[in-house]
C-alpha cells in the first residue's frame, strides 16, 4: 500500500478544521480562556509559591517538548527515507532484522538520565522551597526570594462543607482567637503559613494562583506557606474529594496592604455590630423585601459582582462590603436577631457579643462583611442570602444546616426542625447584613 493513501482526504481534513473551530467557539472567544488567566488558573500566578511551582512545570514542558521533536523528526525522516518507492519496493522481502546497536542503545539511556537530572534538580529546590517557611530559621538563599519578615501564622480548618479560619497571634479580650470562615484575609507581600487540619474528612486546600494544594487528613497536622506580591482578591477550592457537596466546597483570600490589613483585624476584632431600633416602636416596618424567586439547582450565584463585570474589581468589591449598607432597616433588624436566638440558630454559629456561642457551624459576627456566603458559593446579598436561608439543601446539598430544617425525610416521615415564613427570612436576613 502506498503511503499516500493512508492521509486523510480534503473532505476528512475539513470536517477537523470544523471541529478545532466548534472547539474555539465553545469557548466563547474567551480571551481568559487563551491566556489562561480564569479565576482558579495556575497558568497566570500572583505569589512566589505558585510561581516556583510553575516555573518547574515549565521546565518540564520543555524538556518533553524537546523530546517530542527529536523524536518525532527522526520518526518522521526515518518514515520518508524508508518508504516504498516502488510495485518491487512493496514486494521486497524484510531486511535481515538485528537486536540494535549497543552504543545507541547505551546513548539512549545515558540522554534519558540527563533529561529527568534535568527536570529533577529545579523539582527538588521547589519542593524545599515550599517546604520552608520564611522567617522559620535562617535561610539565606529563601529571604532573597521573599520579602524579609517572619511569616503570618493563620489556622486553616476544614468542615464537610466550609473553612473555618482562626489568626492564634490575634487574641480577643476572654474570647480567644479571631476566627472568620470562607475568607482568608492575609497581609499582602508577607508570607503566611497556613496550618491545615479538618474537623471531619479528608480536604485539600487550594489557591491556584498563590499555592499548590496540600491535604488536610484528620489526626495530621498538615501546613503549607503561601504568599501573595500585592493587594489582591483570590479564588480558593477544596481538592480532594469530600462527599456531597465537594465540587461547591470553595474559600477566597483577600490579601491587603499592611495598614488595611490591621484596620480589618482591629475591626474584625470587635464585637457584632448592634443596629439599635428607634425608641418610639411604633415605627412601622419599612417594605424591605429581598427578591424571592425560585432558583434553579446549581444556579449561578455570584456573577454580578465578581464574575460577569469584567472592568469589576473583587477587591474594591469586597472592601464595599466592609461599611454599613445605606437604607438599613433598625426595626427589621432587631426582629431577624430575636430570631437569630429564638429559631436556634445560636446553637451552631457564634455571633461575638450577641450571646451566640455556637462552634460547630460558621462564625457570623462580621458576616455582612464578606464578599460570599455558604461556604463561597454564593454571592453574599440580600437576593442569594434569603436563597440559602430559605433552602439550603437546594444550594448545598447535604449540609449540616439543611439537617435543622423541618423537612420530610426520605420514607415520607416528617421531622421537626426549623421552619421561616417569608416575613422570617427577610428579617433575617436583614439582621446578618447588618453584621459588619
Ligand atoms: Cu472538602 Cu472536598
């Protein structure tokens, strides 16, 4: 058979032309798409950890680029120089076949070993680079790499399905640590070491563009440092599988200048914002409704603000949302904290200074001032607020939280558990607004 017949025809080479050009459009033109520079990208990195990481990958990417054309082009030679020229060709016998040359046999090992040394070398000075937090002992050759100072020490805690995040250097008066969840404010151009356990299961905490991820295994005390070059706002996953909820599993990092970033503490210190109600309570409530809608499962819920607006910035965003919202309700607002307490709610979360205590469930006394809700999920407004409240299990599924719900189980038998009327959820959520 000759070899021409074996390429594609005009026809077979069209239909591949469509299909890369289906692919492309797929895509949506998306420029981030082409550089790589989606929210969750390795490609494109903002932190000397992810960078010495991507700097090996590349390496790699080389030498096996490398060997892909050598090979590939003796392949190529060795097809075109040996192929049947003609009928007498097609018809020859096999040449005498031989076991191979030693001395290319020995050359092929030798060139293998040379390039894994290659890939090796940059591979081992990563992998003590990430293992070495700076400021930990001395280490020139570390310092020179990162900026001077000694690394911000922050506890990461892993929940089936969000992260508890406790700052043991920032102690409050009688209530121990600072303790947030699903943001991790961190000081910009600072490294942080970040000690990672779980509460439950195995999960893996992940910043693409600042770190690798790094297990969190029960009875393990894992760690892992990171560090982010400037002020910034950065997208974070779980990445081991966790059970239902897993691939919504999700945190941001918000990275700020030195001076902001202790204004935040200092703030994030204090206890829960109280909106006192007017003193003549005859005041009536002011129609402050939150949208309800019925939201479709696995509806996009944090578009607006950090995603569809490109010209958006997250981190002027996010700084938005560290002030009161103009138009609050006082009245409202004492109604959802009486039922804060009187729905139980206070038996999971903490809100500092609101007598809620509660420490298996997310801490709220500032959660008006974070950008998501549910475990990152979802944007954090008065729209996707009453969404989760009014039911979680449909944003979440399998959450801890849904379990306090009234509900019908799955033999049809009815479980007692909280239930909101619309006028509930409004005021509650009026109320978790507030706390800024
Ligand atoms: Cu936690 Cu996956």
């Amino acid at each position: 058979m000759r070899l021409t017949t074996l390429l594609p025809t005009y026809a077979q080479w069209g239909r591949a032309a469509l299909a890369i050009g289906g692919l492309a459009l797929l895509t949506g033109c998306d420029l981030n798409f082409w550089r790589m520079d989606g929210h969750q990208s390795t490609m494109v990195v903002d932190g000397p950890v992810a960078r010495s990481q991507l700097d090996v990958f590349m390496v790699t990417v080389w030498v096996t680029l490398a060997i892909f054309v050598i090979v590939g082009a003796v392949l190529a030679y060795a097809t075109w120089k040996f192929r049947a020229k003609s009928e007498a060709d097609e018809h020859a016998e096999t040449p005498p076949q031989s076991h191979g040359n030693p001395m290319v046999e020995i050359g092929l090992i030798a060139a293998s070993v040379f390039a894994l040394v290659i890939i090796a070398v940059p591979t081992l000075k990563a992998i003590w680079f990430t293992y070495d937090i700076p400021g930990g002992e001395t280490r020139p050759q570390l310092d020179a790499l990162v900026k001077k100072g000694e690394a911000y020490e922050v506890n990461g805690i892993g929940y089936q399905w969000w992260f508890k995040f406790e700052y043991p250097t920032e102690q409050i008066n009688g209530a121990g640590s600072l303790i947030t969840s699903n943001e991790l404010v961190i000081p910009a151009g600072r490294p942080v070491r970040i000690n990672l356990r779980t509460m439950d299961v195995i999960h893996s905490f992940w910043v693409p563009k600042l770190a690798g991820k790094v297990d969190m295994i029960p009875n393990r005390a894992n760690h892992l440092w990171l560090q982010a070059d400037k002020p910034g706002y950065f997208w974070g996953q779980c990445a081991e599988y966790c059970g239902d909820s897993h691939a919504v599993m999700r945190f941001r990092v918000i990275a700020l200048a030195p001076k902001e970033f202790s204004e935040w503490l200092e703030a994030q210190k204090l206890p829960a914002r109280d909106v006192a109600p007017k003193p003549v309570a005859t005041v009536a409530p002011k129609a402050q409704f939150a949208a309800l809608r019925s939201f479709k499962k696995n509806e996009y819920g944090f578009s607006d603000k950090y995603a569809a607006e490109p010209n958006r910035n997250p981190l002027e965003a996010w700084r938005d949302k560290q002030n009161p919202e103009k138009g609050e309700d006082p009245e409202l607002i004492a109604k959802g904290k009486a039922l804060f307490t009187a729905k139980g709610c206070i038996g999971c979360h903490a809100v500092r200074g609101h007598g809620a205590a509660g420490v298996t469930a997310p801490d709220l006394t500032h959660i008006g001032s974070r950008s998501t809700i549910a475990g990152g999920l979802l944007e954090n407004n008065s729209e996707q607020l009453r969404r989760w409240l009014s039911n979680p299990e449909a944003v979440k599924p399998g959450n801890k939280m849904a379990l306090a719900y009234a509900r019908t189980d799955y033999y049809g038998k009815k479980i007692e558990g909280i239930s909101l009327t619309a006028e509930d959820e409004v005021a509650l959520v009026a109320y978790l607004e507030s706390l800024k």
